[in-house]
C-alpha cells in the first residue's frame, strides 16, 4: 500500500492513498451508494462532482445481485470506473441484530467482485451497551480480523480493519492496539453513527483520538458513518483520514437541507443561503411545488454538493495552516460542536506534536479559544527552555506596537533612538521584552521567530486572554528577574491594574526594584515615550557591564 502526505495541519493531512484504480486524494469523502436505490447515479457523482470514490454494501449486493455482481465485476454493476469500497452488512448488525452471511463468505464475495476496499465482517459495539457485550464485540472482531489473512487470495485490495468497543475507551483502546498489529493497509473507527445522531460530538473526540494514539500512524484511519458536513473539519482534524455518509440521501428525503453550519427544513427556508446549481434555479417555495420525486433528487444533488464543499474547504485550510480557524468557526454551528471543541483542546499536548512548526501563512486569533492552539503551546513550551543571553541590569516590558515584527515597528524605534541619544551604548545593557495577546511575552531576541510576528488578532481583548497574558508575564519574572536589578514596565491600560499589581507582588517576592513608567493613557503618546525615557535614564544611576549585546 502506497499512502503519501503532501500536506499536514493540526492532525488533518492531505495525502494520495494508491487503489487499484489509481490515487485517491484524502482527506476523502465517500458517498454511499445504496444498490437498492440510487436516487443519484455514481456517474452523476463523477460527472458533477469528479467525485473519486464511493461506498456500497457488499451484504446487500449479495442478497439481492450475488450473480449478476460477480459476473459483472463491482465497477460495471455501479457504472463508476473509479474507486470503491466495500461494506461488509455490519451496519445491517448493529440494526437487525444478525446478518444471513459469514465472515468468511464475505471476504469471497469481495475479492470476486474485484472491489478496491473491503471491510471485513465485524460486530459492531453500538452505543451504550452493556460492558459484556462491548467485550464480546470486541473478541469477536479481534478474532475474525486475524482470520481475513488466512483466507484471502489477492493482494491488490486494500483491507479495512475495524475497531471497536463502543462507549467503552479502553475497549477502543484495546482493539486499536490488537488490530494495529495486524497488516490492514487502512484501519476505521466503528460503531460512532449512534454517538452523531445523539450529537455527541464530545465523546466523539474521544473516541477518535483514543483509536488515533493506538494505531499505525502511517496508515489512513477511515471514519464510519460520518454524517453532517458541519462536524467533517472535526473529523479531519482529530486525524481522520476517510469518512463515508448517507446523510445526504437520507435528510433529502425527510425534506432537510443541508449546509455547512446546521440542518433545515426545506419548508422553513424563505431563501437559499447557497449558489449551487440547485439553489439558483429555485427558490424554497418552487422546490416545495415540485414532484416528490424530482424534489427528493435536487435536494440529494444539492446536499450532495455542500459535503463536496465542505470537504475542499478543510483541504485548503490545511494548506493555508489554517484548520485551527475553520475549527473555531465550525464550532460555534451549534453548542454541541463547541463542548466537542472544548475536548479537542484537552488533546493539545498530543495534538502540538503533529502541528508544522512553520506555515505557508500567519495565523488569526480571535479569542481565548485560541490559547489552546498547538502555536501558543508550543511556544510556551519553547520559552521556559530559553534563556535570556546577556547579563544586563535592567529588564523593560512594552506593550504590543502597532507593527510586526515588533523591534521594526515606530514606536520601538522611537524608542530605540531616544534611550541611545540620552544614555548611548549603555543600551546595549538593557533587555526589551513585548507583552502581547496570544504568546503573552516576546523577548526582542526571538522578535522574529514564527509565528510570533505571523499572526493578526482582535481586539479589545476578552478576559481569559488578558490573565493569560499576565500570567505569562509573571513567569518570565519568575524564571529571570533575579538577574536584573530592575524591571521597568511600559504599561498598557487595557490590562487594568492587574499587570501592574503582579509585576510588583512578583518582584518584591525576588526582591527586585519594580517600576512603571508613565501613567498616560496613551501608551505610545509623546508624553508617555518621554516618561519612559526619563525611567530609563533615572535607573542608569546603576554602573553598567558593557557587555556587547547587538540591537
């Protein structure tokens, strides 16, 4: 198996995973293909949408075209000479309770009708079940995994081991580790479609992320069931690779129209918050008018589409470096996708790992929901480990300035060229540090290491964003005061009093003399550049070291 990552943010990766009918490109939706009713054609589904791929039920296309399948081989039976992946009727388990076939009559069946992806007969654990059965399922899968490689007699398709274990994470756990030790080319997450119908996206991080740390990293992980567009970025960014979903048929004949933040009724829309085909010949009242039938199919088609959409957004974000923002988006659709966000954060350690360490672009912070992001971690991490290279005497925090990189905006000129033309060279015995939303402080010696210049944020700043900052600010004073004899602190009076009132706790803890400089509003007024200066050049009472630092 040949599977290829061109691209990676966060744990979403674009990537070419190598079928018998060529590259796929992940991440990759499947439409499923129902054989017993296709309200769209696969070919429809290439010509429309040069859709690459598709699943389809292997159990149901045995009991229903066993021989007309075989003899026609799986890609003329669905006129799609593309890839496609095969079910193996574990869903009909988890609804029906049994199927009227083997595990091993199902592998056969599979190879003979040439698909390119094939699941094997699992026992799908299913939502809240008892802690017995979520055993058994497991067992029993576990089992008939090791037996596949016994039985098959090609090895041009790609085999799909399923995990399972339900509302159980170590179970989920358990399996990951027994099936990743066997030589699926692609492993998937089974039983979660209950867990989205339930909208419960938080346990659905989870699961995916308890399945994730147990597998082959370099293989896809395929996502069963994956449902609405909306939770998609999610999916991607929780390291799936490959998602399938019926969705799309099944909300069009209930009348439900889909978009990338929600569901509506078709007969509650007055207009179309959509472009496509579908929604600029009509609008909701004419849709309404039409034959069910016709209706059902443009609703599928424009459904259809927006998953298609979707899924060419989060690609490009993970190209920009951007998924963390879609993420935030996506996560105010409904309070739901924000308490799954909320858990996502709780992966960042793990998640920070996977993260590029630069990006083709800079990154956007609106809130405190970014603090979590893996760039503010990482760089957290970074500056505990640094320490500051001089030996001077005085440490002078300013606020954020008006440009990046900081030591080339104005005002630190400004400054610069004030501080020199009163005390000279002695300011090479000075450190500058910045303090600023999202990373808290920036000594000037690291100015201009991403992403600390690459980022635009919002303001006024929101609480939790200020405390962080203050925070950050309190522990650089921690780690390094003790090697000044004085901190001057420029400050910024959006922070209130707090910023003052810990620098100056912080500093009598260390015993070192602590002062502000101005009291003007206007941090980077004349008059408070000048109060600056003046406590500059009133703390170079001290005898300086020379030591030669470049500015």
């Amino acid at each position: 198996m040949t599977f290829e990552i061109s691209d990676h943010d966060l744990l979403g990766r674009i990537g070419k995973l190598k079928t018998k009918q060529g590259f796929v490109e992940t991440p990759l939706f499947l439409p499923v293909v129902n054989p017993l009713k296709q309200v769209l054609s696969p070919q429809e589904m290439v010509v429309d949408f040069k859709c690459q791929a598709i699943i389809t039920n292997a159990y149901l296309l045995k009991k229903n075209f066993q021989e007309e399948v075989k003899t026609k081989g799986i890609h003329d039976f669905l006129n799609f000479n593309r890839t496609v992946m095969t079910d193996s009727g574990a869903y009909q388990i988890l609804m029906y309770g049994q199927v009227n076939t083997s595990p091993e009559e199902i592998i056969q069946f599979e190879e003979e009708i040439d698909t390119d992806i094939a699941v094997i007969l699992d026992i799908p654990t299913g939502w809240k079940t008892t802690r017995e059965r979520a055993e058994y399922t497991v067992k029993e899968t576990i089992r008939r995994a090791r037996l596949t490689f016994n039985l098959l007699t090609r090895k041009d398709i790609l085999w799909v081991g399923p995990i399972q274990g339900g509302n159980h994470l170590d179970l989920i756990a358990h399996s990951a580790v027994e099936l990743g030790k066997m030589p699926f080319q692609i492993y998937a997450l089974g039983s979660p479609t209950q867990v989205m119908e339930r909208y419960l996206f938080n346990f659905l991080v989870d699961m995916i992320m308890t399945a994730k740390k147990n597998l082959p990293l370099e293989k896809p992980l395929h996502l069963f069931g994956a449902g609405h567009p909306f939770m998609f970025s999610f999916a991607v960014a929780l390291g799936c690779d490959i998602f399938d979903s019926a969705a799309y048929a099944i909300y069009a004949r209930e009348g439900k129209y889909l978009t990338n933040y929600g569901t509506i009724k078709l007969k509650d829309l007055k207009y179309f918050p959509c472009s496509c085909t579908v929604c600029s010949r009509f609008t909701p009242k004419e849709l309404q008018t039409i034959a069910p039938k016709e209706r059902i199919r443009l609703l599928t088609w424009h459904n259809l589409n927006t998953c298609f959409i979707e899924i060419k957004r989060i690609k490009q974000a993970i190209r920009e470096g951007r998924l963390w923002e879609l993420l935030e988006i996506r996560a105010r659709n409904h309070p739901h996708l924000f308490s799954a966000f909320m858990k996502f954060k709780g992966y960042q350690e793990y998640i920070e790992s996977f993260t590029p360490i630069s990006k083709m672009k800079g990154f956007l912070y609106f809130d405190s929901m970014g603090l979590a992001r893996p760039e503010v971690l990482r760089y957290r991490k970074k500056l505990r480990a640094w320490s500051p290279p001089t030996k001077s005497e005085i440490l002078v925090l300013l606020p954020q300035p008006n440009a990046k990189p900081f030591h080339r905006s104005r005002e630190y000129k400004k400054v610069k060229e004030l501080i020199i033309k009163e005390i000279g060279d002695d300011i090479l015995n000075i450190d500058f540090c910045f303090y600023s939303a999202p990373f808290g402080i920036t000594p000037l010696e690291l100015d201009e290491v991403y992403p600390l210049s690459q980022f635009e944020m919002s303001i006024p700043l929101d609480m939790k964003t200020i405390e962080y900052i203050v925070e950050r600010i309190q522990d650089y004073i921690m780690r390094h005061g003790l090697k000044y004899k004085h901190i001057l602190l420029h400050p910024n009076f959006i922070f209130g009093k707090r910023i003052i009132d810990v620098c100056k706790k912080t500093c009598q803890v260390l015993g070192i003399d602590f002062q502000t400089s101005t009291k003007e509003k206007r941090i980077w007024s004349k008059k408070a550049v000048e109060d600056l200066i003046k406590k500059i050049v009133d703390s170079k009472k001290i005898k300086f070291n020379g030591i030669n630092k470049k500015y």
